[in-house]
C-alpha cells in the first residue's frame, strides 16, 4: 500500500463535525432541542484542548457536559448535529441540546457522565486489578454503541479511551460519545487505509476498536515503545509491519479477536455484530492485587529525598485534565490544595523526581512536594497547584473576550525564557514546552512553568496536538535539544501574539500538517499588524536550520530592551498627560 498519509490534499475533510473555523451556524429544524445559553449554568471545567473546551454544567436542574464547537460547513454541521440528535442508545451519551446556534462558537450538551472517560483510568492501579469480567463488559458496550451507530449507516470516526466514558467505575458501563471529529486523531488509533488517505469506514472503527483492545488489556498507550517517531511508526503501521499486541497473559481467543480486527485488510475485519457476540460468548475473569507500600521516604539517587504520602493523607476532589500518563486530579493533602499527577512508567517517575528536585531552587517552576504510590504499576506525582489557568485556556478566553485578568505579554514571555535559561544551564532540555504546560496564576500574577519530563517519552502524547510545538527534527528524529526548546518558544510567541493555537484556521488535516512542517517549512501565523522586531524573533525561533535559532542570551535581551522601550514609552505618555492636566488648572485658576 503506498505511503501518500503525510501529503497535503487543498481540500478540506468532510463528512465531520470539525473544530478548526470560525463560522455563523443556522440551525433551523424544530425536532432539535435548542437551549439558551443563559438558561445553562456553567459549574466547572472537564479539560481544555487545543481547538475546543468541555465544560461541566446545570441545564433544566440536570448536570451536563457543555461542549464548545468551531465548524467548517455550517449546513454539514446542522445535518450532522440533527442525525446525532436522533441517535439515542443506553450505549451512546446522549446529546441533550445546542446553545448558541447564531455565534461562531455553538454548544453542544450532552448528558453528565460521572466517572469521565476511560483515558482518566486505563493506566491507573485501580483499573490494572479491575476483574477481567468487568473488563470485558467495558469492550462489550464499546462493541454494542459501534454495532448500534453501524445499523443506522453511521460510523464513529474518532474511538479512542478519551471518547469513551464511564458511567460507574463499580458497574464499568461504557457510553460512545464525541462522534466522527477526526481531524486530531492520534495515529495509534487509526486504522491503515485512514491513515494513507481514506475516508473512514465501519472496517476503519473496527480497526480502533481492536487498538481499543490492546490497551484496556495491557493497561498502557498502544505502540508505545515506538512514540519517539511516530513518522516512522505511522509508515509501518500502513505497509501492515506494526500492531499494537496482547500481553502474553490474555486470553487467546481474545488475542484472536484483536488480531482480526487489526487486519490490514479491511474486508478481513469481523463485524460490530461478530464482536458483540464473541464477547458475550466469553467473559473470564483474572482478578489482581493492588501493591501495599508502607514507606516515609522516596530516595532515587543520594541528595534527594521526598517525602513519600500514603492514599489516606490526601482527598480526591475532581479531575482537572488528562494527558498520556492518565488523568490529574485535585487534591486536599493535609489541607492544602495540591495536585495528583499520575506517570506511567517507572523510570521516567524516578528521573522526573531526580530533575524536580535539582530544579527546585527556581521560583517559576511548579514545585514538587512528595509522592505516592512508589511501588504501584502507576506512580504519583504530588505538585504545586496554580490557581488561574493554563496558558492556552487564558488565551482561549481573551480571544472570546471572556476573562477580565490581563497578563503582559511580555512578562509571559520573560518568564518562560528566562526559566528555559536556567533549565538548560543545569543541563536538561524541557522537551514539552507547550501554552498548556505554562500556568498563570490569577492570585498573584504569575507566571510558572508546568515541569512534566518525561525522558523517554514524546510530544505525541503530550496533550492534543502537541505536535505542533515540536520542531521538525525532532518530529522526524526525535533529536531533543536546547534548539529544539527554542522552536517551540517561538509557537508560543505566534499564540501570544494572535491569541489562537498553532494552526487554528488550517484545514488540514493533522498528518498534512505534520507533513507541511517538515518538508514545506509550514509555520503558525502572527498577526498582519504584528511589530517587526516581534515577527523576526518568533520567525528567527522556528527557523527550519536549529543553528540558526537564537540563543536563551539572544533572545532574553530582545525582550528586556523591547519591555524598557515600552516602559519609556508608557512614562512618556503618562508625563504628557500631567503635564496637560497641570496647564489646563494653571489656566482655569487664572
């Protein structure tokens, strides 16, 4: 099969309800229920991403998940969000109402499902000892909303753990929601014909359903061993040379369903109906134990030393957002609010306390205050919390004009280079640097740095898109260095700038993006009337040569002389003021 994935096509993916453009939506049909916006109470937020933000709320005294949409195809979208309106199932979560219909931002509400998705528990110690059976019953629902949405000529298009949602950890019922949005589809989902250029299908779901397999059954991120190049894992996965696999322990007829449905050809593949029967055909169970620690102190290498907390010292309130190690949560420890940050592979929870540590004399650094779970499959990160907002939610909300606090950008940007500096002078390259890895504190005016090394992991799994951070070299070779943190200081200069993500008004597809970063030196944008000293160094930054990029030194002093000369100028025009207030009573006295 030949490779043409990463090729960019002009035109844009139909047939999904797309979240890139800004456009007025008129949806005229009465059969859909159309709410108004002051009649939804917004409570909390789910998670933030990218291109969208999932928000928790009260509609007619019910609680909802209110889901903020950016279209292309303003008629594709109505005829889509009609068709899913109609959809009802006990397997699908059920989309309540729009809002907002008239703006360029609709809202969609979808019923409150309490436990959150499947990604906020598959790496999770709790879900590793889960019985097989309710396992199984977990794969089976997932089975039945594709076998459901299949029958009515529809497909999912997007399955994958974030898409499926837990109504009860004790009961593990699964409901399919966030239906056929694919233009952010991470690639170990997709099926091989999607990913060379095809339009996906009920073989392509199957496919993801298969992958889906894999990780409830090993309790990890499919194809992880290869998230250092994904460009080449992608190209293997295509040709048929790379699947995701079982563990040795699962069952083999298990093993044999997972390895039909990840048939490289898409006739091969078994039926949403024959995957519903083999599982209620077969459920065993294979129940585990969850490890006892008992320890006071966590000490890596000689010179470190952190305190060590057991479950009973901390109170779970919400998750606050999920990322390749799983979900992160809000704690209470000890009365003070901190958070849970979950890591999913023990050598990279050991060097991430290690580095944390040696960083911890830096006041814009998210602070580590202990651990939890040491000797667990999954262990915990215990962090400072922020109260405010990442960096790409704020911009988020001033580009709506929906936040009052105004940071400087400026000042941002400072902060983050100036942090850069001091990592690297300890000899460490942050790798994720990312607007949802910067954190804004609304208390006191902050600026801090998110630290989540991960030493051998990826920008592929850290948040959506992040990718698009990732300077070419390290896209294609995985060739991590101070360079490679430069470019992506230069994406967040573009956002800081235009207050969009990186690429926000593209159409193309996130492989063509990925494609035209590489090989046609694609950048995000700056605005028109965006000032040349600015455009050079954000350009200079995500130069395509990393010998080219400047230096931390370089662009540390770009910024302070710009800072002082808008200083200057600031007093300049508070002096002329003064000075005309004073003329204006000298000659009204007179």
């Amino acid at each position: 099969m030949p490779m043409n994935l990463l090729k960019p096509k002009v035109e844009p993916r139909t047939g999904a309800i797309s979240s890139q453009l800004h456009l007025t939506i008129n949806l005229n049909r009465p059969q859909i229920h159309i709410a108004q916006v002051d009649d939804i109470a917004i409570t909390g937020s789910i998670g933030y991403g990218v291109y969208g933000h999932v928000q928790k709320g009260l509609y007619e005294g019910q609680p909802v998940a209110v889901k903020t949409l950016r279209v292309v195809d303003t008629k594709l979208f109505a005829t889509e969000i009609q068709e899913l309106y109609a959809l009802n199932a006990p397997c699908l979560v059920r989309l309540r109402a729009v809002a907002d219909v008239s703006s360029q931002h609709p809202k969609v509400l979808y019923d409150m499902i309490d436990h959150g998705a499947l990604s906020n528990y598959i790496h999770k110690p709790d879900f590793s000892s889960l019985e097989e059976d309710k396992k199984l019953q977990i794969a089976l629902d997932i089975a039945r909303g594709l076998e459901h949405l299949h029958q009515r000529g529809r497909i999912h298009g997007d399955l994958r753990p974030q898409n499926v949602m837990l109504a009860d950890i004790a009961i593990t019922s699964a409901k399919l929601v966030h239906f056929d949005t694919a233009q952010s589809f991470p690639w170990m989902y997709a099926a091989p014909e999607v990913l060379n250029g095809e339009k996906a299908n009920p073989p392509a779901d199957i496919y993801s359903f298969g992958v889906l397999l894999t990780a409830i059954e090993t309790n990890s991120n499919p194809l992880a061993n290869h998230r250092t190049n994904f460009y080449a894992a992608i190209k293997q996965v295509i040709e048929g040379k790379l699947r995701p696999k079982c563990t040795s322990a699962c069952a083999s007829w298990l093993a044999t369903l997972t390895e039909e449905c990840l048939s490289l050809d898409p006739n091969k593949r078994p039926s949403a109906n024959s995957v519903v029967a083999t599982i209620v055909a077969k459920m065993p169970k294979k129940p585990q134990v969850i490890p006892v620690y008992d320890n006071q102190w966590y000490n890596p290498q000689e010179g470190v030393k952190v305190q060590i907390f057991k479950n009973n010292d901390y109170t779970l309130v919400n998750t606050i957002g999920s990322g390749r190690a799983g979900n992160t949560r809000l704690c209470v420890l000890r009365g003070k609010t901190v958070v849970l940050r979950f890591v999913d592979d023990a050598s990279d929870f050991e060097q991430t306390v290690k580095i944390m540590s040696m960083l911890d004399n830096i006041p814009t650094l998210v602070k580590l205050l202990g651990v939890s779970d040491v000797d667990a499959k999954y262990p915990n990160l215990l962090v400072e919390y922020v109260d405010g907002s990442d960096l790409r939610n704020y911009l988020y909300q001033k580009l709506r004009s929906q936040i009052e606090i105004s940071f400087d950008p400026l000042d941002i940007a400072l902060t983050i280079i100036t942090t850069l500096q001091t990592i690297h002078s300890a000899g460490i390259i942050y790798r994720n640097l990312n607007s949802m890895n910067v954190l804004l504190d609304h208390t006191t005016m902050q600026t801090k740095l998110n630290i989540v090394i991960e030493p051998s992991g990826s920008f592929i799994f850290g948040g959506i898109n992040a990718q698009y951070w990732a300077a070419p070299e390290v896209i294609t070779d995985s060739k991590y260095s101070i360079k490679s943190d430069i470019y992506s200081f230069g994406v967040i200069l573009t956002e800081l700038d235009t207050y969009q993500p990186p690429f926000g008004s593209s159409t193309l597809s996130n492989f063509q993006k990925v494609y035209a970063i590489i090989e046609d030196n694609l950048r995000p944008e700056l605005n028109l009337n965006c000032e040349e000293w600015y455009r050079n160094l954000a350009n200079a930054c995500m130069h395509q040569d990393p010998d080219l990029r400047p230096t931390t030194e370089d662009i540390i002093q770009i910024l302070k002389t710009q800072q002082q000369a808008k200083a200057r100028k600031r007093f300049s025009k508070q002096k002329s003021r003064f000075r005309w207030s004073a003329s204006s009573d000298a000659e009204d006295s007179s």
